[in-house]
C-alpha cells in the first residue's frame, strides 16, 4: 500500500523499487507473489477505504505500508494519520499478514513541531504495534538531487534500487518466510 512513491509515478513501468523486490525474490525461487496496491496522491484515508477489501481479496502474507507523505504535503493532522496507519496495522495483524511500515519526513518548511511529530510517528506506531519499520524510506535518497525527477519532488530510476535496499533491509526479519513457498 503505497502512494506516488511506490506506484512507479514518473518511471517507466517496472523499474520501481516494489518491482525489484518481486524480481529479487524470483530470482530467489520464491513462490511469493508481490500485488502493488499504490497509487499516486494517495493518503493514509484513501488507503484506509480500500484496504480491508484488499487484505479479502489478496490475503496477503505481509504487508508493507508506505503512506503518509501525501497527508503531511497538504498539512493534515497528524493524529488522523496515525490513526488510518495504526487501522491498517491492525487490520493487517488481525489478518495474519506480517507488516513493515515505511517511515517518512517531510521538509522543515512545515514548522519545527509539524515535522518533528510527523517522523516520530512512524517509530512510535511500530513500536506500539510491534511491527517491522523503515525508520526512513528515502534514506540515501532524500539529500541527493541526481536521485530526483524534475518536481524535486518524486525519484527516478537511479533511486529505486536504493528504496528497494532500504525496504529488503528491513525485511531480515521476514526472510525465513519468504525463502518458503507461500501458505494459502
């Protein structure tokens, strides 16, 4: 579940990060299969309205959550987006499906305190809700403007390799799992 970030906006199709992670397990003999649920301009509520439907439809083993961003770009509360987080967290654990949450940061131009809550509440979800965490998605990204598109804004195919690092890093613990042909 993702937005911009992780539906390949801008990129030609299937050079992103979530594409890479399918072809790395494939190339690993792994019988999972990787359903990108993304969507560019998605927020934590958007995510939320479609998700228990997904979690029926795909019964997912694990679940990777890359949402948020898009809620702190148009300032929205913090606590609403915790919130919608913590419900997919939830609803994916009642599930039986692992989860990893991808932490985001926002630019300090949004005020001290805005910024400050909002990376915190990645660590604070996941600790509360002892679920896997990338403490920050974009990491070896954000600081690194050859990384970026045009907008600034959105990585380009040099990136996605880094994201998918970032993201198969975090999975160690899920590696056993994933090694082993999926359950149905």
């Amino acid at each position: 579940m993702g937005d911009s970030l992780s539906a390949e906006y801008g990129l030609q199709r299937g050079s992103g990060w979530v594409r890479i992670l399918e072809q790395h397990l494939q190339k690993q003999g792994s019988a999972w299969v990787v359903f990108n649920a993304s969507i560019s301009g998605e927020t934590s509520s958007g995510g939320l309205v479609r998700f228990q439907s997904l979690l029926e439809q795909k019964k997912p083993g694990i679940v990777v959550i890359e949402l948020g961003a898009n809620d702190a770009l148009r300032g929205l509360s913090i606590d609403e987006s915790e919130k919608n987080l913590r419900k997919m967290v939830l609803e994916s654990k009642k599930s039986g499906a692992r989860v990893l949450l991808l932490g985001m940061q926002i630019p300090p131009n949004y005020g001290q305190e805005y910024t400050k809550k909002f990376k915190d509440l990645y660590p604070k979800l996941a600790s509360q809700e002892g679920v896997e965490l990338v403490p920050f998605f974009m990491a070896g990204v954000a600081s690194k403007v050859s990384l970026f598109q045009n907008d600034n804004i959105h990585p380009n195919e040099k990136a996605q390799e880094i994201l998918f690092k970032n993201v198969w890093d975090a999975m160690a613990p899920y590696q056993a799992l994933l090694s082993k042909p999926k359950a149905n």
